[in-house]
C-alpha cells in the first residue's frame, strides 16, 4: 500500500484539536471528549506485529502524518427524520443533557485511532427515539467527503428508547482524493427495543478507513447490524456486541465484494455478558483480481453468561488466482452451562461440480459463475431482515460491482 505523502511535523497535534473545539464552539460533553481524545494523542498507533486484529495491516497505512482535519465539514444529507418519537440531530444542535452518553460505548483512549477521532471531532450526528416509538420507515444519513488530504472523523450515536424500533441507513461516500476516516457508531439500545443499523461503504480507490462499531444492549433489546463493502482501498471495521441485558440478542452480518487492490478487514467481538442471550454473525465476501478480504471474530461467553446461544461464521469467494482471503474465527468459553456455541470459516474459488451442474442447463461458464456469485452474497442480505425495497437497492449495489469485475453477468 503507497500512504499519503508524509509531512515533516504532523498537522494532528494538540494545538490543533483545541483551535477545532473553540471554532466550532463545543458543547460541554464534546469539549470533555475532545480533551480527553486530545490527552491519548500519545498513545501508539496499532502494531500489525504485535496486535493480533491488525496482523494483515500494512503498516503504511496507520502512518497518518501527510493528514491534516478537513477545513470545512463533510456533506451530511438526512432523510426520513420527521418521524414521531425521533430526533436526528447534529451534535451542535443537540440540547442539554442530550449528549450525556456520548463516548460511553467507543472510549476516547481505547487506541491511538479512537484519540484521533476524539481529539478532531467533527460531523457528529445523535440519532434518539422515544420510549414505545415505532419508526416505521428507515431513516437514511449519506455523508460524503470530498477534501484531499484530510482525516474526516464523522460520528453516530443512536440512542433507542425502551420498546422502540428503529432502522437506520448510513451511506458513507469518498471522492477519489486521498483520504483517511475514523467513523465512530455507537448503539445504545433500552430494554425491549430493536435497532437495525447498516452502514454502506461506497469508498473512493484512495481512501482508508479505521471504523468503530460497538453496541451496548439493555434487557431483552435486539441489535442487527449489517456492513456493506464495495469500495475503498482499506476498510478496517471493528464491530462489536456487548450483550449486558439478560435476554438480548445481536446479529452481525457483512458482506463485500473486492477488486484492483481493494483491502476489507473485519473485527468482531460478540461480547456475551448476561444470561439467556444469543448471537448470530455472517460475513461473506467475493474477491476478485489483486483484492484482500480478512476475518478475526471473537465470541466471548462470560462466567455470568449462562445459556448463551452464539454462532460465527465467515464464507470467502476466490474469484481470481490472486485474490486473497484470511479467517480467524476465535471463542473464549468460561461457562460450562451454555445452550450453543459455533463458528466456522471456509475460503475457495467456486465449486466445479456445481458450475458443472449449471452449465448442463444451458448457462455459459461466466453466466453459470455470475448466479453462483449472487446466490452466495445474497444470504447475509436476506438474513438481514431489511424491508424488501432496502434489500433489492442493496443487491443492485453488489451487482454493479460484480459486472465491473465481470462476475456479474
């Protein structure tokens, strides 16, 4: 991987956080936030060598020194907001109190990245539903960068009320500049609610990105993410569930397709802390040409989280000879009393047997391939339990990145 040209004295310094916060006048908790992010700027980058879900890293990459923060925000665009019992709200406009919880599920001095994205702060949007809220079409949040050069720090904090329900689309897109961008999602879901959340990483071919993605679930809360990679030249995603209320539930799924040089790089913790929870994970990928798909999962039974249900499982599409898939599956068990827990992973080109068996109808090699290709990226949407409208804009997504590959026809 080529990095941004570095400069001689990196622009993210601790001068350079505050100047942010006084010109965008923080409010009480982002100020706290930022100050605390601005205190770990010292703390060492990650270390592909010595940490375990950064050992696929090209070390380049976390050379951020040649960034400097964006002169002026990202486009932020919001659709679908006026519902009854929903507030989306950009933090500067968000009242008092309303922030209270900001920072609580990603922590400020976690890595250097979290600091990074703390101490330079910008962009930050708190999604809030009402205790009993019933938001019945899906809210859409589209942030678009466009800035050479700059470390975009875009954050979303969803706060779910009690038995609310809630299904957020977030679109993040990147001009061809290059770029580096450290989301922050935080998911804080009350008891009995259900959130579903999909971010779309439409990336330019010279954009890096070090996501953070972490739930916190109260009892019997349901939390379903799912990930959709199409582009960007790095997407490090670290996703996480911490199960905290007895009875709730997380699914996790993902799913990219590579080409060129393309790097995704998934992290998952499915943290189960409580009794009677349960958790499902699936990320699937195609790979195509030079492009490099990489799984670490974590599943975490605790000694207090008595009949857990978990499953792990990641699926990988060679679709060229130098393509490239690595997967790491893990749990860590420390209750005997547990109502299941499985992971697998299986990487390969497509099965002979079953092109063989297509093609005997009547499908061309490539027209036989291209259904293979689909049928195996379209579970984790159809497991998703979108809407069928959100589902086909999705699949229309993932089929224009297969025809550019020539594995869509």
């Amino acid at each position: 991987m080529t990095s941004a040209p570095s400069t001689a004295a990196s622009a993210l310094t601790a001068e350079a956080s505050r100047a942010l916060g006084e010109a965008l006048g923080d409010g009480p908790a982002v100020a706290a936030l930022r100050a605390r992010g601005t205190a770990a700027l010292g703390t060492a980058m990650p270390s592909p060598a010595l940490d375990r879900p950064w050992k696929y890293v090209d070390p380049a990459a976390l050379n951020l020194d040649g960034f400097a923060p964006p002169s002026a925000g990202a486009t932020v665009t919001t659709n679908g907001a006026n519902a009854s019992g929903l507030s989306v709200v950009d933090f500067e406009e968000a009242g008092k109190g309303a922030l209270d919880r900001l920072g609580t599920a990603v922590a400020a001095g976690s890595s250097r990245l979290t600091a990074l994205h703390y101490a330079f702060l910008r962009g930050g949007v708190l999604v809030e539903t009402k205790a009993n809220a019933e938001v019945a079409e899906p809210v859409r949040l589209t942030r678009e960068f466009t800035e050479a050069g700059a470390l975009a720090t875009p954050h979303t904090l969803i706060v779910a009320g009690a038995n609310s329900r809630l299904t957020l689309i977030e679109e993040y897109r990147s001009s061809d500049e290059p770029m580096a961008v450290l989301p922050a999602v935080e998911l804080l879901v009350g008891p009995g609610a259900v959130v579903s959340y999909t971010s779309l990483h439409r990336w330019g071919a010279r954009t890096r990105i070090f996501a953070e993605q972490r739930a916190v679930t109260e009892r019997d809360a349901d939390v379903r993410s799912l990930s959709l990679v199409t582009g960007g030249r790095l997407v490090k995603s670290h996703i996480t569930s911490s199960l905290e209320g007895r009875g709730s539930s997380s699914e996790i799924y993902g799913l990219a397709v590579g080409a060129g040089d393309e790097h995704t790089d998934f992290y998952t913790v499915q943290d189960h802390v409580a009794e009677d929870t349960r958790s499902d994970l699936l990320i699937k990928s195609a790979l195509g040409e030079r492009s490099r798909a990489v799984y670490y999962g974590l599943t975490k039974v605790g000694l207090g989280a008595r009949r857990a249900d978990a499953n792990q499982e990641n699926r990988n599409l060679l679709l060229s000879r130098t393509a490239k898939a690595d997967s790491d599956p893990v749990l860590e068990i420390l209750t005997n009393d547990v109502t299941r827990v499985s992971h697998g992973a299986t990487a390969g080109p497509v099965d002979e047997e079953e092109l063989f068996y297509i093609q005997s109808r009547g499908l061309t090699r490539e027209g036989a391939v291209g259904l293979l290709v689909r049928g195996f990226l379209g579970e984790p949407l159809d497991r998703s339990g979108l809407a069928e409208g959100v589902r086909e804009e999705l699949s229309a997504l993932v089929e224009a990145k297969l025809q550019a590959l020539g594995a869509g026809s």
